[in-house]
C-alpha cells in the first residue's frame, strides 16, 4: 500500500507500509531537499523490502572505495561489515562526486537511506545516486 499526501508549505510525506507490519514514514523539506529519517525501518528488516522502495536505518560498520574494481563502487555497510549479511549501500563512479568522499563521510555514522531495495549475492542493497538519498543521524 503506498499512499501519497501533500502537507501545506513545502513538505510531502510518503506513506508505505506491509500487511501487518510496522508503517515507515519518510518526509522531504523541499528547500533543503534532505531526507528525513522519522519513521525509517532496521536495517535488519531490509530483506523484507526487496522489490520495493523503502527508508532504512542502522549503523555503517564498514566503507570500502574499490577504485580498481568494474564500476569504481564505494560501499557501505550498514548493520554488519561485508562478508556477514546486512545491508549494502553501493555508490557507483558516476554518482561519486556527488557524495565526496563517502568511505569517510559516513564511516562510523548511523544512518537512513531511502531506495529500491534489491539483493546482489543473497546481501540486501540500495544504490545511492544522490545524496539526498542518505541521511545521518547520528
């Protein structure tokens, strides 16, 4: 179920939810364009959100800049450290810029991040692509 509501001045809030489970709210301040975390879900839940969009959350545990690698990918680990099953946020070479140097700016972090949730090698992932994607909170 996804429903969209529109709140006077500048901020929507998107509403989605699963039969039976918690709902999961995310609200973007248009002048700021950077997302809100209220309402995100554990990162321990994103296998349930695979095919969907969602609003995640949870600790980066660890950053990797594979510059060498297909596609120059920056990866973060949310929840465990890569090999173990978590959540990967995965930043391609022509999104990079964007972001600065994400390996750094968000080690150690706890944050949100809002995306289509896929799996790649069993692992749930979300491609970032812009930094309005990713929040810190803490």
């Amino acid at each position: 179920m996804l429903k969209k509501l529109v709140l006077t001045g500048a901020v929507a809030v998107t509403v989605a939810g699963l039969a039976g489970a918690s709902w999961a709210s995310t609200t973007r301040d248009a002048h700021a364009g950077q997302l809100s975390c209220a309402g995100a879900v554990s990162w321990k839940r994103a296998g349930a959100f695979v095919g969907r969009t969602a609003t995640l959350k949870g600790p980066v545990k660890s950053t990797k800049y594979a510059a060498y690698s297909n596609g120059s990918p920056t990866f973060l680990d949310i929840g465990r450290p890569y090999p173990r099953e978590g959540l990967a946020i995965v930043i391609w070479i022509e999104n990079r810029a964007a972001f600065g140097r994400p390996e750094v700016k968000y080690r150690g972090h706890t944050i949100c991040v809002r995306g289509a949730v896929q799996r790649y090698n069993g692992i749930p992932e979300i491609v970032a692509r812009s930094p309005r994607q990713i929040g810190i909170i803490r």
